[in-house]
C-alpha cells in the first residue's frame, strides 16, 4: 500500500507527541509524591535547592525539572537559573485540596497499567473486572480527582440544582451516598449539613475501612459507612404489577408481608402485589436457582467462559 508521506508525518507528529505525554506520566507521580510540585509552587527555586528542600537526589531532580519545562507544568528563568510555578500551574497540579487534581488523576493511568494482564484476558473471554480487583491507586485516585471536583461544584452549584434540597440538608435530613468509595463526597456534606446525617454506602469494604478513617480524622461525626451492594434488593419493598391475579401464597415465601390490591387503569384491570421486607435467599433458592438449571445446563464438551448469571448470583 502507498504510504502519503505527508499523511505519514502528521500522524508520526500526533502519536509521538502522545508518546511523550504517556512516558511523562510516571514523572508526573514522581512530582506528587516527592514533594515537588509542592515545593516549586511554594517559592522559585535551583534544581540543587529543590533538591535539598524534598531530600532528593539532585542529578535527578535536575532532569525532571526538564521534562516538565519542555512540557510546559514548570517554568525556567534563564537569567536566575531558577524554576517555578504559575498560580494556574500550582492549582492543577500542587493542591490535593483545591479544585484541580491533575496528579490525582495519574494514579488512575497507573492503575489501568496494573490492570493490564487482566484486562487482555477479559478481551479473550468477555469477562468484566470487579472494582476491587483493582490496584488500590484506582482508589485513590478516583478520590483524589472526584474530590476536587466535589470541592469545587457539590456544595455551591449541585446541591443547589436539586430542588428544597440544601433547605432539607440545613434543617435535618438522612442522606445516603452510594457508592461513595473512600467517602469524599460523604464527609465534605457531612461536614457543611452538621445537623443531617449521612450513610455512605459501597460494596468494597477495603473503600468503607478507608472512608471510616477519613471521617474520623475529618472530625465528620455525623457521617459513617457500611459496606452494601446497591444492587443487593434483601429487605427492600417491592410492588409488583401483574395482568393476572398471583396464585394464592405466590409470593408468601419471598415477603415478610405480602398485600394484593386490584387496580383499574386504562379500561383494564391490574393486580398490584405490594411486597413487604424481601426474602433474598427463598427467592434465590426457589427462583434463580430454577432458572439456573433450566438455562445455564452447558453440555459437556462445550467451552465455558465466565457468565455473569452465575458470578452475581451462585458465586459461592
Ligand atoms: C467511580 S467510584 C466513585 C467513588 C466515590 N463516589 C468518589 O466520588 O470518590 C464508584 C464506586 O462505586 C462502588 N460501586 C460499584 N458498584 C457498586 C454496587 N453495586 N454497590 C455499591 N457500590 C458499588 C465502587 O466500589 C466504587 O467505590
């Protein structure tokens, strides 16, 4: 196939300079956990001097203090041979608790990194990947970079957007968060609504440890966590609405409480069945299970890959 050289280099010059920003990525993580974007953001400084300010060796520091001038996140002042950091420079990258976390963020490209083995089989065999199974620097940075978000929009602008809601958080109000991972969201409503409280929810409890923590040493008392699946339905209330009336005791087993209320709607008639308190394991148990035999016998000699009937509701 003809190669149009021109063509050719406008690509080369796109991924290469993809490449570049990819290679740079680890150097980004270095600036954050060494201290060094906190250091330069602080006041401008020699490559010798921000050295000895974050205890690291200054060969080193001397040439990632080039990389990130070249990339534009550090500046260089030729005449004093120092470097340093604007004011729009320092709020994206050297201030966890300001409304930018761009390193926050690059936890979650290492993570991807981590997951890489994992991720080509689940391209094989379809499969998915439980948040848990990630590297722990998924966690943190998915907090580190929502939480700046959080910061900036949650209590001033979306709050706000949800009608009488600030008005009930001020007076009192019980508030869940599901899916609150390490808390972040929990523990800044906690902290500005002292007088409502808040469950935050997630299904790993590895997160709930940690947001636990978090809301302990944030003083947020009116804020504490439990590890629960959003998904998990045991205890909930349910109406059902059928065209046929249910069999006598259908849904006894599955219900502490069961009601039928016949309804007219539309010129036709419906059954509501309003259940009380779910039973999950005589559902599991007399339902799924059924449905598990019927639809999941995979003959002998036919591949089984990963199925997700069996993975959410038989996996132990
Ligand atoms: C993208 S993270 C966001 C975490 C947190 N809200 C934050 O802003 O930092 C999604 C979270 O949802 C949780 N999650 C996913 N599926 C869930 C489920 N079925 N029940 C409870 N939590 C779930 C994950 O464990 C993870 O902590």
């Amino acid at each position: 196939m003809a190669i149009d050289e021109a063509k050719l280099n406008e690509f080369l010059g796109k991924a290469v300079g993809d490449l570049g920003a990819a290679v740079s990525a680890t150097l980004v993580l270095v600036g954050d956990r060494l201290g060094l974007y906190r250091a330069l953001a602080a006041e401008s400084l020699t490559s010798e001097e921000l050295a000895a300010k974050t205890s690291t060796s200054e060969r080193y520091v001397r040439e990632w203090l080039g990389n990130q001038g070249a990339a534009g996140y550090v500046e260089f002042d030729p005449d004093t041979g120092t470097w340093s950091m604007s004011p729009e420079q320092a709020a994206c990258l050297a201030d966890p608790s300001g409304p930018v976390d761009m390193p926050g963020a690059y936890n979650i490209v290492e993570a991807t990194f981590h997951a890489l083995a994992h991720t080509l089989d689940n391209f094989k065999s379809g499969a998915g990947m439980e948040w848990g199974e990630h590297h722990p620097c998924l966690f943190e940075g998915t907090e580190r970079f929502f939480r700046a978000g959080y910061n900036t929009n949650l209590i001033g602008a979306w709050l706000p957007a949800l009608d009488g809601v600030v008005d009930k958080l001020a007076r009192g109000a019980k508030v869940a968060d599901v899916g609150c991972g390490h808390g972040a969201s929990t523990i800044l409503m906690a902290l500005t609504y002292p007088d409502s409280e808040f469950v935050g929810y997630d299904y790993h409890d590895e997160s709930i440890g940690v947001a636990t923590e978090k809301a302990a040493a944030a003083g947020a008392t009116n804020a504490r966590f439990e590890v629960a699946d959003a998904v998990g339905y045991a205890g909930k209330d349910f109406v059902i609405l059928r065209r046929q009336p249910p069999a006598a005791g259908e849904y006894a087993p599955f219900f502490r409480e069961v009601e039928v209320r016949t309804i007219a709607l539309g010129g036709g008639i419906y059954h509501a069945v309003l259940g009380r308190d779910f039973r999950y394991e005589p559902y599991r148990a007399e339902v799924l299970a059924v449905i598990k035999e019927r639809f999941y016998r995979i003959p002998r000699g036919l591949p089984v890959l990963r199925c997700y009937f069996f993975e959410r509701y038989f996996a132990q």
